[in-house]
C-alpha cells in the first residue's frame, strides 16, 4: 500500500515517525513551503520536512494545490492513500478523491466537537476535562467525514496547549496505525458524525490571548492554560504589556475585576468576575525575560490598588 502524507508541525511528526518505523512504503510527503522565522527572518523548513529528509523521502511544498496544481505530481506518485495529519490547508476534491483507500485524517479532538484548526487549544480554554484522537475519512466538508478510530484522554489540571499538544502527537501515531492495521486486515468500520452535536474550534490569534478581568478566575486560568506557549494570555499594567504563563483561583475578594488586591512572596492577586480572584505564579514584562513572580518582586514592586486592563 502506496501512502502519500501530508502535514507540516512538530504535531505530525510522530505520525510520520510511526510509519517510517512500521515500514510502510511512503511514496511522498507532501508539507507546506519554508517559512521565514525569527529576528532575522531566515526560512526554515517545517518539522515535517526534516523528519521526511532525514529519510531520503521526496518532499514537495505546493504554494498552492487548487485548479488541479498538484496533479502531475498526484498522478505520477499514484498512493493507495493518503494520511493527513495537521496539513495546514483544505484538500480539493481531486485530491481527497483520487486514493482508493481515501485520504485519513488524524484530528486532535474527540469528532464532531472541536472541529477546525485549534482544537487542542480551545479545548482547554473552554475549560473540557477530556479530549483525544480521532481518525476520520475525509471528504469536502471541514472534519465532517465518517470516523474511524477514536482514542480518548485526561487533560490534566494545569495542563498547557503544548503539554497536550505533545500527548496527543504520540496519541494520533497510536491511532493512525491502528487505523492503518485495520485497513489492512479488513475490520474498519466507519462511524457517520452526528453533525448536530458538532462544536467548531477557530484558529488561534494573538488577540484570544487577551485576558478580560470581568470573566471568573477558574476562566481566565483556563485561557492562561490554553495559550501557553502561544501567542500567551496578556494584559496590561502601567500601559506595559503583561504576560501571564502560571495561575491558578485564588479566593473570593470584592474588588473590581483587573484591580491588583495583593502580593505574597511567589503570588499576585488580582480580583476577577464574579467576586473571584486569581493568582499569578510566573509572568513576563514587554521586553524582559520569562520569569517566577518570586523573582521578579526581588527587583521590582507592583502597585496594590493597580487596575490590569
């Protein structure tokens, strides 16, 4: 069986991983183009494509795969199917239509809730307990094909977006060549989605990091938590951006939501909606470097009475 992969972050990297181990013959990876990071703007090739190299597999970085770009190469590779795993762009319908096994999906959420391109963040934000894998055959709607393997997982109280991120990497290799095994033995059954159920997870900005100090605390920690490591849940003090990476609920206080209640030796209290509160653990000034909040209050103060906006 012939595979064609496509996808592009540190998140599809285990699934390619997994398949180079269990030699399955990859005819292809299909990745996005290098992008230019960093101060100095250098391009760097996606994760994907180091891993693909690193193996003499042939790499292709399409600028774009509509009216048919991408064909040639689809016809001359000619896999029996294609793996999807956080590609970065939608597949037309030649390409989702041209394998005779499909093309699979391996999407960070538990199908249909949190479909699109943030999953794993916002489920965190949006304060879920569980998450997982799901395995799904594609067709042209967005994560709206049939299902066929699901694993499910904790997510841990404090867990981060990159914590979970890096789990559920691992989860998704797992699920895929399950996937994969029961393709091939001829025990997969497809599962059609319950579109009424189904939850939509936008893509994550800059702006989602903005903390409003009128939601209650166990919110604002869930958003800190869902941030982390980017773009980070920010506020602003003495008109200085503010970026908070560790949190949790304090007690309950009745002043304004944003206004600066207290400070202890590793903690500062800031009042939230709700007549909660929430205690900031590790933060970062605009310019200055990540730190414990411990650290920070052995060189500087933080004006009780302060409103965070």
């Amino acid at each position: 069986m012939k595979i064609l992969f496509m996808g592009t972050p540190d998140f599809a990297v285990p699934c390619l991983n997994a398949l180079i181990e269990k030699n399955y013959n990859i005819c292809g990876v299909v990745t996005q183009p290098d992008k230019p990071r960093g101060r100095g703007h250098k391009l760097t090739p996606p994760p994907v494509k180091d891993c693909a190299a690193a193996h003499d597999i042939p790499v292709f970085q399409p600028e774009t795969l509509k009216n048919e770009a991408f064909y040639p190469e689809l016809k001359e590779l000619a896999p029996d199917i294609i793996i999807v795993a956080a590609y970065g762009k939608i597949l037309p319908k030649y390409i989702i239509d041209y394998p005779k096994h499909g093309c699979i999906n391996v999407h960070a959420s538990l199908l249909p809730a949190y479909r699109g391109a943030a999953p794993i963040q916002r489920c965190i934000i949006n304060g879920e307990t569980e998450t997982g894998v799901t395995t799904m055959l594609m067709d042209e709607g967005l994560d709206t094909g049939d299902m066929l393997i699901c694993k499910k997982t904790q997510i841990g109280e404090n867990e981060t977006a990159g914590e979970l991120f890096d789990r559920l990497s691992l989860l998704g290799a797992e699920t895929l060549t399950e996937t994969l095994c029961a393709i091939e033995n001829g025990s997969l059954t497809r599962t059609p989605q319950d579109h009424e159920k189904s939850t939509y997870a936008p893509m994550i900005t800059k702006e989602t990091g903005k903390i409003d100090w009128s939601r209650p605390a166990e919110e604002i920690f869930s958003l800190v938590k869902g941030t982390n490591p980017w773009p980070v849940a920010h506020t602003t003090y003495k008109g200085e951006v503010l970026k908070i990476f560790t949190c949790k609920a304090g007690g309950k206080c009745s002043k304004s939501p944003g206004e600066i209640i207290g400070t202890t030796d590793k903690m500062i209290q800031v009042a939230c909606g709700g007549g909660t509160s929430l205690l900031i653990s590790e933060l970062q000034f605009f310019g200055g470097k990540r730190m414990t909040v411990e650290s920070f209050l052995n060189g500087h103060s933080i004006d009780i009475g302060e409103i965070l906006i």
